[in-house]
C-alpha cells in the first residue's frame, strides 16, 4: 500500500508557506517505527517564554560596542541576523537602521517574515544603530535646528561618516555580507536619509524614508532640490519616501511646514530627470507619525524586491517549472541586483520536488546536494534528499536522512518533521 506524505505541517515548514511545501513522496509503512520512535525521544518543553538576546529564535541576535573614533564614544549595534545565518554559507544584503533600539524589534520580525513566511524577498541583516544623542547625530545646521533648541546640533556630517566609515566595514568584516545596503531613517533619521541620498546617492542602493523632518533649516537646504536629483549619479539606487498625517495638517495644525517640505520634494522627484533612480512617494493618512514606519517599511522592502518570488512572479503550475528555468530566473535577478541572489528554500523545496519526478534523477540530486552544501543546517533539505534516496529503493537511506534532519532540528522544526512523518502514514485517497 502506498501513502502521501504532504508535508502540511500547521504554521508552515521552518518558515516556509503551506502551499509552496506539497511533498510528493511516496514511503513504505516502516517509517511507522520511526515516527513512533521520534514521539518517544521528543522531550518535554518547558512553557513558551521570550528567548534572551543571542538565541536563535531572537529577533536580535548580536549586541555589538564599539569606541567610534570619528564620534570619540563608545556606539551599539543590535544585529538581527537571520534564522538560519549560523546554519547557511550564504551572504546576505545589510540594511543599517537609524534609531535601532526603538525600531530593530519591528524591522527585524518584519525582515524575517517576508523572508521565511512569504519568501517574497531575500533574507537580510538588519543593524540597528543605537542613539547616544539624537538631535545631535540627526541635524546638520547649528543655527537652524529644531527652533533653535538643540546647542550641539549638527552632528549629522560626523554621524554619517561614522555609518560609512566604520560601522559599515565592521559589519562587513564580522558577517557574511553581500553587496548591498539599504539605509533606514525615520523622522529626523528621514531628513538624514534623504540628504544621504542628495549627497552621495551610491553610498547605499536602497533608502528607506520614512516621515522624514525635510523642513529643518527652514527648507533652505531644499534649493536646487530639482537640479541636485537630475545630477546625482544614482543610477541603481532605489529611493522611497512616505509620510502619514503629518501631510495633511488641519488649518492650525504645527505640521504645516512638515507638509510644505514634503510637498516640494515629491515634487521635485516627480520633476527630476529619469531613470536616473527607482522612486516613490506614498502618503498614509490613516497613520500617525509613531505607526508609519510599520507599513512604510513592508512597502519598501516589497518594492525594492518586488520580483524576488519566482513563484509568485510567474504564477505557474510548479510541477512544470524545470531547474534550468529556475537557475536562469536568479542569476538575472543576480545580475539585477549586484549580489549573488539565492534560490529561497520555499522555491528549492518546489522544483527539487519538480525535478525528482520529472528526471533524470542524477540531476535532481546534483541540486539537492547542491543546495545542502549552502544550507547544511537547513534540515528540511535533508527530507529533500530523502525523497531521493527513496527513488533509488534505498529506503534505508531515506530513514537515516530524516533522523538527520531530526536530530538537528530546532523544537519548532521537529514539531513539523513530526507530523510530516505522521501524515506520511494516511492513506492516499
């Protein structure tokens, strides 16, 4: 008697989607001992808690200090890493986030989501820059700060050179980097963001803005806004702006001059030259100045990969899409974007499916191993691989590789190779 084995595990495979994790495979009924033998050596968990910085699980998962020579003081890095970073070879785009210890807990799980759940862009590295003094690091005229209230304003110049000079090659020494880098500001971070990119528009392919303070200095360094957009060399470099209510103020409302600044730069991006860079400017009404960075944030990273899902891109029938198709499909997006783009394990589990049943199966098994020297902690590859053991008859081998994956499995990850294996014993109807 045959049986299916679906791999519909509740909340998805190691984060990867329900509809992308069908696994065709057909196994004998001795994989009954082995289920019954994993329930027996599951251990028994304590009550869910929040894990401490640097476990896994974290959203950040390193604290790093450093002495800043150009700023003369000790500045923290909360890095969130990916889920499976210690897990993988593979390097990964940075995006260097202004206000970190406030925001590095929503861009980070929001990183990951579309990463693992969604697989609609590549997983990155998220550094969250601390502040030591705000509207110091943040402004850049000392004689037209915020009403004149900060006396050590216009500290900006230093705090970027900071990011660029330092904090971005510590990154790039410490983890495994590609290139490329998106910068990430809010309010005041947003005015530094968009000066950033007027200044030196490669110095990050991506900018982030989000309700940026564009109406410091009471818009004088907005002259020539038109002409410094049409001069920038920035070709590549992705650039959004978004803003929530405080773009359309009430008759007495202190937003007015926010809304004027704000106008006059969408206006002068709509005006610029093209295709000098990617742009967009989104207003969000419904969001206040604190709730905007939520939604802004998804729609720029949707947008700045917004082909990355080879599957939702093409909208096809997976059974059909061949390995060439799918290699061919990266490397241009590769090409598009600098670095070298990975095939996300969503798609890998689809065509590796595919090509195991379409053949011949020295191909399909090339990629699976392939895959695994990448991701050699990923252990649902090896359920991958033993499906391919299974279409050689070596259902010994296939039992060896899903103990394999169990055995290096987080809880969570066990928790669905599990079932897996349970679902692997319902008859096929």
């Amino acid at each position: 008697m045959e049986y299916l084995l679906t791999g519909q595990a509740a909340g998805g495979i190691g984060g990867v989607s329900e509809r992308r994790m069908t696994h065709r495979i057909i196994i004998s009924l001795c994989l009954a001992a082995l289920a019954s033998a994993a329930a027996a050596q599951a251990p028994t968990l304590p009550p869910a808690a929040v894990p401490p910085t640097g476990t896994p699980r974290a959203v950040v998962s390193r604290v790093v200090d450093f002495p800043s020579r150009i700023l003369g003081e000790t500045r923290r890095l909360l890095v969130s890493l990916p889920r499976g970073y210690d897990r993988s070879t593979e390097a990964y785009p940075v995006l260097y986030l202004m206000d970190g210890a406030q925001q590095i807990e929503m861009v980070g799980t929001l990183a990951r989501a579309l990463a693992d759940q969604g697989a609609v862009m590549p997983e990155i590295i998220v550094v969250g820059i601390a502040n030591t003094h705000r509207e110091r690091d943040m402004t850049y005229d000392k004689d037209a700060s915020v009403g004149g209230l900060i006396p050590d304003a216009g500290g900006a110049p230093a705090f970027v050179r900071m990011i660029r000079e330092e904090i971005v090659p510590l990154v790039e020494k410490s983890f495994r980097t590609a290139p490329f880098r998106i910068l990430h500001g809010h309010s005041l971070g947003g005015y530094v963001a968009a000066r950033t990119f007027l200044n030196d528009p490669r110095a990050f392919d991506a900018y982030i803005v989000v309700s940026p303070s564009l109406q410091m200095e009471e818009f004088r360094w907005l002259d020539g806004l038109e002409r410094k957009l049409g001069e920038g060399d920035n070709a590549r470099t992705f650039f959004q702006m978004s803003v929530g209510n405080e773009a359309d103020p009430g008759p007495e409302d202190g937003w007015k001059p926010y809304d004027e600044a704000w106008r006059k730069f969408a206006a002068a991006l709509r005006a610029a030259p093209k295709p000098h860079y990617a742009w967009d400017a989104r207003r969000h009404p419904e969001d206040n100045h604190g709730s905007i960075p939520i939604i802004s944030t998804y729609e720029a990273l949707r947008a700045i990969f917004a082909e990355f899902s080879f599957d939702d891109v093409h909208h096809r029938d997976m059974d059909t899409v061949t390995l060439a198709q799918c290699r061919d499909y990266y490397e241009k997006l590769s090409r598009q974007y600098g670095f070298k783009v990975e095939i996300p394990l969503s798609t890998i589990y689809a065509v590796g499916q595919a090509a195991l049943r379409q053949g011949p199966l020295e191909t399909a098994a090339a990629f699976i191993d392939e895959q695994i020297r990448l991701r050699p902690g990923a252990p649902f590859l090896y359920l991958l691989k033993a499906a391919e053991r299974q279409a050689r008859q070596d259902m010994a081998g296939a039992m060896g590789l899903i103990k394999t994956a169990r055995d290096m499995a987080t809880p969570d990850e066990r928790v669905s190779i599990d079932s897996i294996v349970r679902q692997a014993l319902t008859p096929k109807k």
